[in-house]
C-alpha cells in the first residue's frame, strides 16, 4: 500500500478512505441537472458535504460530456471565487478544482485549491508544471486517447488494465520529473471515460493491479453509465450499484472516493474500513452486559 497522502492541510494515512464530495458550477450536469450552478447553492452542497464527512470537495465548471462551450474566462468565473469562498469558510477542508486547463489551475490556486483534478489525462501538458510550481497535488487519469469532452465511440483496448497502467504510470512519473511533490499524486482509472461498460467493470474487478504500482489510487464511479448499464437504471436509481462498485474498490485498496451521495458512500466506506480492520466501531455494545 503506498505510503501517507498529503494534500493540502491534511494527510491521509495508508488506510485511510477518503470521500471526494463533487460540486458542479455548471447548469447541465449530468447528474444534478445544475442544482449547484448558482454560487449560493454550491457553497450550500459544500457545507452539507462536509457535514455529512467529505474530507475533499471538487469543484468544476465544466461538464465532462458534449454540450455548449465553456472557454476559459468562463470557466474561471464559474469556480474561482466559489473556490474562494470555500477556502475562507473551511480552513481545513481540501479543494480540488476538476479542470485540464493550466490558465484556470493556476487561478484556482491563487484562490486556495489544493489539488488539480486532470480527468483528461494530460490533455494540457501544463497542468503538471503548475502543479510543480505551486506545490498542489495532481490526478493523473487515463482516457484512452479521448480528448476532452467527447464521448468514446467504439472503444478498443487488447487489454484496458495494461493501457490504463501504462498511461497513468507515465503521467505520474512525468509529474515528478517536473518536481510534483509525489506525495500529493494520485492515479485514476476514470471509470467510463474513453471506456465501454465491460472496460469499466474490468477495471474495477482488476484494481489491485494499480494499487499495486504503489501509487495512491482515486476512484470516480459515482452514478456513472457503466452501472447504469450494468444494472440498466436511470441516473437517479444508481446508488446501489455505486455504492457496491465504490465498496469493491476500497476492498481492494483505493483510497480516494469521489462522490455525489456524500452520506451514504461514508457510511459504506466506515464499514469497509472496520471490517478490514482499519477503524473501530463507532459504539461496541453488544453482548458485553
């Protein structure tokens, strides 16, 4: 198992599972449908997510699939100053800013980010040297060669778990060269994205092999079209599926979790954790009296 993860003002101890809460500044989610696109109601999503035990909140303003253009003066409007106000109302929280774009990291870190969120996969080869120069930590994903916001069409790999090694092993690897602290990189597998479902239930079912590289390993499956294809169910009746996919991947020794259900995932990942051994029970009672 890799060693601790330091992001900002915290550290994750090997063993330690991480909740990711996901907040979008954008009107066409795919899974709030915008209902954090005002920046009251997103700063609102970020109080209820730590509350309810989010240790990371990720903040983006542009959707991930196909739809209107969002250039980089706007996105930058969409999620600097919420990344602002976050900072200033919890301190100790860690802000991520879910962008490939080196001119909106830069700005978002300005404002108080701790960690770049690249789910394209070095698509902006500068998004690691801010990263270096700033101190941040980085995901490094893999996307099978989609660029961004497009969707994969007739996805092929002779074996996805190789291709995803190998793309997220190279980023990392690259970061560090460029003086990315290499305690704050993680890899992601990013679940859907340039995959079809049977890739994505592969690389769940395989993800002790990048755990393995010793590198701290996020997952993102939350609500995503492989369990709603592997179940066949709409967006809004996924959480079930989530939340098995989200317990698989901790059993196998994914740390980080990002998620819109911020409660339920919590409750998941506590239990997995006890159940490993890596956290006691909340209140021990039974059968002791």
């Amino acid at each position: 198992m890799a060693g601790a993860l330091r992001l900002g003002p915290r550290i994750f101890a090997p063993g330690e599972l991480a909740v990711m809460a996901i907040v979008n500044r954008t009107p066409d989610s795919f899974f709030d449908r915008g209902a954090t696109f005002a920046a009251d109601a997103a700063l609102r999503a970020v109080g209820q997510a730590v509350a309810e035990g989010a240790d990371i909140v990720d903040i983006g303003g542009v959707k991930a699939g196909p739809g209107v253009v969002v250039d980089v003066a706007e996105e930058i409007d969409r999620t600097v100053g919420t990344i602002a106000a976050v900072r200033a109302a919890f301190p100790d929280l860690v802000i991520s800013i879910d962008t490939w774009r080196a001119e909106v990291a830069r700005e978002a870190v300005a404002a108080g980010a701790d960690l770049l969120n690249d789910t394209w996969a070095g698509a902006d080869p500068r998004l690691a040297q801010v990263a270096a120069a700033t101190g941040t930590g980085l995901i490094c994903s893999h996307t099978g060669g989609t660029t961004p916001r497009t969707r994969p069409h007739r996805a092929a790999f002779d074996d996805v778990v190789a291709d995803v090694l190998r793309t997220v092993t190279t980023l990392a690897e690259r970061a560090t060269r460029l003086g990315v602290r290499p305690d704050g990189i993680l890899i992601d597998p990013a679940h859907d994205f340039g995959k079809n479902t049977r890739h994505s239930l592969e690389v769940t079912r395989r993800l002790g092999e990048l755990v393995e590289t010793g590198w701290p390993v996020l997952v993102a499956v939350s609500n995503k079209d492989f369990i709603g294809e592997t179940l066949d169910l709409p967006v809004d009746q996924r959480l079930e599926g989530t939340l098995a996919a989200t317990a698989v991947s901790a059993w196998l020794g994914a740390r980080v979790f990002r998620a819109h259900q911020v409660a339920a995932t919590r409750r998941a990942l506590d239990m997995v954790a006890a159940i490993r051994g890596d956290r006691q029970p909340a209140v021990s009672r039974r059968a002791l009296a």
